[in-house]
C-alpha cells in the first residue's frame, strides 16, 4: 500500500470468543501484508447482549439457557477452544464465573482510544476475560471478583489513573470520558 495508511474499524464485544479469535486473525492478516506497524485499528463498541444486568449473571445458566443445555454449551466452547488453539489462544472457560455487563468495558476501550493505546486495554479485556477468568464488568472491587485491573499490566494501571480526576470519584470520570469530556487534573 502506499500514501494512505489502512483504516480498520472493528465492532465487537469483549465477551465474545469469536471476537477475541477475529483480532488474532486480524493480527496475522495485518502481519502477512507487512502493515501492522502503518494499519490505524479503532475497536467500536457492540454488546452482544445490551440489557445484561448492571451486574452481570452466572456464566454457566446464562450460556445454557442461550444455547440450549449444558451438552450444547458444551460443545460450542470446545470448538471455540480448538479454533483458539490454532490461533494461540488458550481458552480457560472454566475459569469464567460471570458475564458481566460489557458497558463499561466498551467506555473503558473508548478512553483507551483517546490516550493511544485502545488496542493495548482491548488486548487485556480479552486476556484477563477469557484466560484468567477476570470480571471486566467492574471498575472496583466487588463481590463477584477482584477488580481486574489490580491484576492487570502497567497499561491498564495507568489507564486506571489517567481516569481519575482530582477529587472525582471514579464513576465521574467514566461518565465524563465516555460524554467526552477531558478528565486530566
């Protein structure tokens, strides 16, 4: 390619294990055609399921009631896991206790975007989700799981403290970041 740099826009939710499949795919697309250093990716929000409580709900029903039993459930993650595998990811499903609302995840990317590093937290969501088990449905502690950004790289740490105004709480600041509001001391 030459003079302009390729743009790419990417909507997915960070709860889906197909999407986490696409970026690595996307990755080695961008990789094969030596543009991966020049391709602009932006990461827009979709949430697979929008009017998932504020609080999420227990992975192992909300998946079976979706795909039909556990047997179904099942076998649809055993074949996510072996395309995974192939594309070096390796899925803990077990490991997932809830599936948490992905709105403030998606807020959390946006900010990302505007601090330069929205594939770096996407990266992360995706990781700490799907591989660890983490709830990416909260900022803070709670009692469904540690704050996933306590377990998280320096990336997400100083992503964490850029959101925080001086003498805001952080509910604020996501509010302000995702109305786009700047939110620097």
């Amino acid at each position: 390619m030459t003079g302009q740099a390729l743009t790419v826009d990417v909507y997915s939710d960070v709860v889906c294990p197909w999407c986490y499949i696409g970026k690595r795919r996307l990755e080695q697309a961008l990789e094969s055609v030596q543009v991966q250093a020049t391709a602009r990716v932006f990461w827009r929000p979709f949430q697979l399921n929008p009017t998932m409580p504020k609080a999420g709900m227990d992975r192992r029903v909300y998946l079976e009631a979706k795909f039909g039993g556990p047997g179904e459930m099942k076998a649809i993650q055993d074949r996510v896991a072996a395309v995974g595998t192939n594309v070096g990811i390796e899925f803990a499903f077990d490991r997932i206790a809830r599936t948490p609302n992905t709105f403030d995840a998606h807020r959390r990317i946006w900010f990302a975007q505007q601090q330069g590093r929205q594939d770096e937290v996407v990266e992360e969501l995706f990781h700490g989700y799907f591989t660890e088990g983490l709830n990416i449905g909260y900022w803070s502690p709670s009692p469904s799981g540690p704050d996933w950004m306590e377990k998280r790289s320096a990336v997400c740490c100083t992503l964490r403290r850029a959101s925080m105004p001086c003498g805001r709480r952080r509910p604020t600041a996501i509010s302000w970041a995702s109305e786009g509001f700047p939110i620097s001391c």
